[in-house]
C-alpha cells in the first residue's frame, strides 16, 4: 500500500479523520500534533499548512462534530412529532446516539475544554445545536402560563446536563454494560421525571 502524504489526497480531512481516532484513544489532550501527523502518513511540518496547532485541529473536530449533531437532532425533533412530549424525548435518544456513533466527535465538542467561542465558527455552531432542544422545550411548555412558565434555556440546559451524565456514566463503551438499565430508558425516565416536576407534563394517573 503507498504510503498517504500531503499530495494524497485531502489532508485537512485525513488529519481530522487521525485526530478523532486518537481522541478516542487517548482523550482530547492525551495526542499530539506529531502523533497526528505520523497517523495521516505525513510529516509534522505539513501539518502546519492547515492548522496552527493541535488547539486547532481539535477545533475542526469539534465543527464538524456539531454539524452532524445539529443535524441529528433537527431531524429527531421534527420526526418525533405529533406531540412536544414526543419529539422533546427523541431529542434525548439523539443525544445518546450521536455519542455512541461519533465518540471522537463527541468527546472533541463537550470533553476538550474548549470554549464555545473559541471562534465565531464554533460559537455558531454550538448555538445551533442548541438551539434545537431549546426550540423543543419551547414547544412543551408554551401550555403553562407566561408567569409561572421556567425558561426554555434553563431546563433545556438541565436536560442537556442529564443526557450527558447518563453518556459520561453508562453509555460508554459497553453500551449499557455498567448501567441498571438501558441508557435510553434512564434518560427517558430521569427526563419524565424532571418535567413531571416542573408541571410541563402531567403526572402518571
């Protein structure tokens, strides 16, 4: 097999494609731009003609890591219609499954200590993905009145904070290996819950 280069092909690409697996092994920080390099098949040097550091890199990662979410997510919402109940719950399974599908992704976007605004790219796409489950929180509590009515913002947010942890504790590796139940139905049951308390769903009869 010819050895991959810089005039191979897409090396911008093949260096992020590198950097994902390595997050994936070693975690955001654990590489480095040489162990990057030496991955796609190129030179340390080359590396430099399209980013100015690993930061960088774990950057384009993150971007393109949000640009399938984003999409995932629009596409579970608007399919997980009829009701907001419904369609806010297909949201959380989204979650779920983008991080089982793109770990490397996943963990470059929430796991490498980068902030959202770390450029006007990322800033824009972190809005859009989030924007996505507050729209959806919108919709299921656009029943309760204005002045009792908690904002979309933050129990999207608490919602958000819950898939995570229920990723960062039970859904990796293993897909439900180290969990009492499936990841899917204690995100599902944990989010029933949440909303049961703040009045936005009605309570088991």
């Amino acid at each position: 097999m010819p050895k991959r280069g810089y005039h191979h092909g897409n090396l911008r690409q093949a260096l992020v494609d590198a950097a994902l697996t390595l997050i994936e092994e070693k975690g955001p920080t654990g590489f480095t731009l040489s162990e990057a390099a030496k991955s796609a098949g190129v030179t340390p040097a080359a590396v430099y003609r399209h980013f100015e550091g690993r930061e960088e890199l774990i950057i384009e990662c993150a971007l393109q890591g949000h640009a399938i979410f984003g999409d995932l997510m629009e596409y579970a919402y608007e399919t997980g219609q009829p009701s907001a109940l419904s369609a806010f719950e297909a949201t959380g399974r989204a979650y779920l499954a983008f991080a089982r599908r793109y770990p490397g992704h996943y963990m470059a976007m929430f796991e490498s200590g980068l902030s959202r605004n770390a450029t006007p790219e990322l800033a824009r796409a972190v809005t859009r993905s989030r924007g996505v489950l507050e729209k959806a929180a919108e919709a299921l509590s656009e029943h309760i009145p204005a002045d009792r009515r908690p904002p979309a913002t933050m129990f999207s947010s608490h919602v958000w904070a819950m898939s995570h942890g229920v990723v960062e504790l039970f859904a990796r590796g293993n897909p439900g290996g180290n969990a009492p139940f499936p990841p899917e139905d204690l995100l599902e049951a944990g989010i029933g819950i949440y909303l049961r308390g703040l009045g936005l769903v009605a309570p088991d009869s």
